[in-house]
C-alpha cells in the first residue's frame, strides 16, 4: 500500500468516524441553549475532541482560541495532566460520599481554602454542583435565616436587568432575561429588577461622568428597597463585572455605595462570583480586588478550573448563627454537592494558581489586554469595549456617533446569521450574544499572553470588517 493509498483510508474513516457521530449526535443529543431546528435541517455542529493550553481541536484536527475558556472557565487552559491525576487519586481512595451528616477530607480543605480567601468573616462554605444550584442555596438560607431571626416577611431578591443567575426556578427568577424566563412562568414570587451598569447605554446626562452613574443606578436599588419595602427584601443579588449584556464593570463608587444601601435597609449583599471567581478579575474573589465585604458569595465554574464539576455559597459567620443551637438545620442539599473527587481537583487547581502566580499574571496583563481589544474601536461597527481582568465584552452599533441600536431582525441576521459561524471558521471560539444589544463576548484561559490577544484581535478585526460590509 502506498503512502497516498494509507492517507486515503485513514481519511476515510475519519469521515466515516464524523458521520456516525454526527448521526448520533442529531439522533440523541438534546444541547444546551440551541435552535436544534436549524440542525435537523443540516446545520454542522463542531464536535469538540481535545484541547491544549488556549486551544481545542475538532473530530477532524481543525484548531480554534479558546477566547471563552470553555463558558468562563477554564482558567488554567486545557491538557492539565496534574489535575487529571489529582482526580485518578481521589477516586482510587474513595470515589464519592455525600455531605449529608458526613465529611471528607477533600471537601473540609476545601472548606477551609475558600474562607481563607474570601474577604471578612465569610468563613462558612456550602458546597453545590454548580453556580445556579448555589445561588438557588442562598436564596433558600436567606429565606429560612430571616424566619429564624424573627423577620419571616424578609423574603425578596433584587436584581439587575439583563443579569443571568442560573436556570433553575428560584436563580431563573432571580435572572433578568426575559426570553430565558417566559416559557417556564409562573415562577419563583419575590423578585424585583433594577438597572444594571452599562454606561455605554447610560442616559446623556451621564455623559464622561462614570462616578455620577454609578450613583444613579445604585440608588435605584434603594428606590426598589423603599417601594417594596424594606421588610420584605432579603438581599440584593449581584455580579461584581456583570456578565450577560456584555461585561458591565461596576463604575466608581457603585459597590460601595450599594454596600451603604444594604447595611441601611438591613439587606444582604450576594456578590455571584460564578464568573468573575478564580482569578478572572485577578483575584480569587473579585469582591477582594474591589474592596467591597458581600455577605454571601456564590461561585463556581474556575474553582476547578472546569476539570470537575463543584459550586459554593460562602457564607458570613453571622448567617450560619441561628444553625448553632438546638435542632435547628438548613433542610437542603444534593447527591453530588461537594463531591470528594471534584474539591480535590479544585484543591489542585488553586495550588497551581499559587505556584503559577495566576492572579498575578492576570493583573500583570489585563491593561494589555484591554489596549489590544480598544484597538478594534476605529472600526464603524465597534460601540463600545468594556470589561476587567481577562473578561471583556465589546459592543456592536450600527452608528458610533448616535450609538444607534440594531433591530431584533438585524441582529439576528448580524450574530446568528453571520458572526458567530465566521468567527468560528476563522479559528476563534467566543460567544455573540443579544441578550441586551449584540456583543461579542472574550475571555480566555488566564494564562493567555500578548501573543494570543494579537491573534484574537487579527480575528475579529478581520470578520468585524466583513460584518460591517455586508450591512
């Protein structure tokens, strides 16, 4: 058999191999978030096998930058053998046991790792399976700590418009996306919305003046706070950079102030660190890096750097109190919260953020990184380009002077249409998204380097460019 003839036949069956695939995925395979419409009439999927630092591989070799680190991820890039063998050892020794009245010894370092690292008297940790799971805990825990602390009426989340906490009933409710909670109504009862802080979308009152702004919109919480009244709200619920409607980083002053507000209203504060957790912003917490003492913390996703599934609501001291004495008890949990084999991979992971000096990394190269993405601005599509650390959004406008809006046709047609395959095929996955006006969405493996930004923004200067004509 000649060379060309084995390179035939290993072709072939790497196509033969896709297609079964393939078949089996439109046969079988229910996604997450996905048209599945347009994939029964032929539309590819990318099947992804492996992946190697900032980059994954398809079923068929092609390689894309992880711009996403899987869904704001993984941290540490992909092909991490210790963390692999960290997981082997875990499950040689015992391969799971339930937190229900029981401990192991993964999870108490664990326990202890994340008090360590969390900013004040944040010292009691709740493990869950996920982000959402553990924001539907804190929800819960404020519910029952109110009722037991003599104030039961004290039962309402307040939001941001456009924030995504998690799909299940009570984070779903908690969520500021309208097309995400429609089709699952009624829901969780209890939940206000106030405006989130995309200063790109601000009023023109607001116009240069960040600080101002962010004044504006926290004390809108505490309009919301007065109209529901402060006997009835719980907690004010929010991302420290704010993910969906493209990264809303909280201007100058904005936390301090809600801070203010909640100690005034006797409210909590729930910073959702299931983003911006574990170096994204530079900091395990980014609470940390902002200054600004939450009173619970949820998080999940880079604690393990997306290796194994585990979530965590860390609590302030003065929560768990009411569970110290008699048969009082928190009546909730999960099968797999806690899970022994993922909080020794979250162990592992953390110690290679310290070895590697990953939070260091990050701020050592966020400016960089920003500058390299800020020069995608002389390009007519770019609104706006906003973010921290290694998460960025930019957004897409149809005039830069009038900041005019894309119609819900128009935008369908621009991201779904066009940018999100293009950017793909060009060797780039991120997320396009419209949950509030389009954007696309980057936020690598934080060991990305300039080298990687320059590739990322070769890409979507590129395909932007395309976009902009095909308008």
């Amino acid at each position: 058999m000649t060379a060309d003839t084995s390179l035939s036949t290993a072709l072939d069956r790497a196509e033969q191999d896709h297609a079964a695939l393939e078949a089996a995925l439109r046969g079988h395979l229910w996604l997450h978030f996905t048209r599945h419409a347009a994939i029964d009439k032929g539309a590819p999927v990318p099947i992804i096998t492996r992946g190697e630092g900032c980059h994954v591989f398809d079923d068929r070799g092609r390689r894309y930058i992880d711009g996403l680190a899987g869904l704001f991820t993984v941290q540490l890039g992909h092909g991490r053998s210790e963390l692999a063998e960290a997981a082997a050892r875990q499950m040689r020794t015992l391969p799971f046991f339930p937190l229900w009245g029981y401990a192991t010894e993964p999870t108490i370092r664990l326990a202890e790792r994340l008090a360590a690292a969390a900013p004040g008297d944040l010292n009691r940790v709740f493990f869950t399976t996920g982000g959402g799971e553990a924001v539907e805990s804190a929800w819960k825990l404020l519910k029952q700590y109110f009722r037991l602390t003599g104030r039961p009426g004290k039962h309402k989340i307040i939001s941001r418009a456009i924030a995504y906490h998690g799909t299940s009933q009570g984070a779903l409710s908690i969520t500021g996306i309208p097309f995400a909670k429609v089709p699952f109504e009624p829901l969780v009862p209890g939940t206000v919305r106030v405006p989130n802080t995309n200063l790109y979308r601000a009023d023109e009152s607001f116009a240069g003046d960040a600080k101002a702004f962010g004044r504006w919109a926290a004390d809108r919480i505490a309009e919301a706070i007065e109209f529901e009244g402060a006997d009835s709200v719980a907690a004010v619920a929010l991302e420290p950079v704010q993910n969906s409607g493209g990264c809303f980083p909280p201007p100058p002053g904005y936390l301090e102030r809600v801070r203010e507000i909640c100690d005034a209203y006797e409210v909590m504060l729930i910073a959702d660190e299931t983003i911006t957790g574990f170096g994204r912003i530079g900091d395990t917490f980014a609470m940390n890096r902002f200054g600004v003492q939450p009173d619970i913390i949820t998080c999940a996703k880079g604690m393990t750097s997306g290796y194994a599934p585990i979530g965590a609501m860390i609590a302030a001291d003065r929560l768990f109190e009411p569970y110290r004495h008699g048969t009082t008890m928190f009546p909730h949990g999960s099968t797999f919260g806690g899970h022994p084999v993922s909080a020794a991979v979250a162990l592992c992971a953390l110690d290679i953020m310290e070895r590697e000096g990953i939070n260091e990394h990050v701020r050592a190269n966020e400016a960089l990184f920003r500058r390299t993405l800020e020069d995608l601005s002389d390009l007519p599509i770019v609104g706006d380009v906003r973010g921290e650390g290694f998460f960025y959004g930019i957004e897409l406008t149809k005039d830069k002077h009038t900041r005019a809006v894309f119609t819900a046709e128009e935008s369908e047609r621009l991201l779904r249409g066009f940018l999100s395959t293009a950017l793909f095929d060009a060797g780039l996955y991120c997320r396009t998204d419209d949950r509030g006006d389009p954007v696309i969405q980057l936020a690598p493996p934080l060991i990305a380097d300039a080298s990687l930004f320059d590739e990322i923004a070769q890409i979507l200067r590129s395909v932007l460019t395309e976009a902009w004509r095909r308008l």
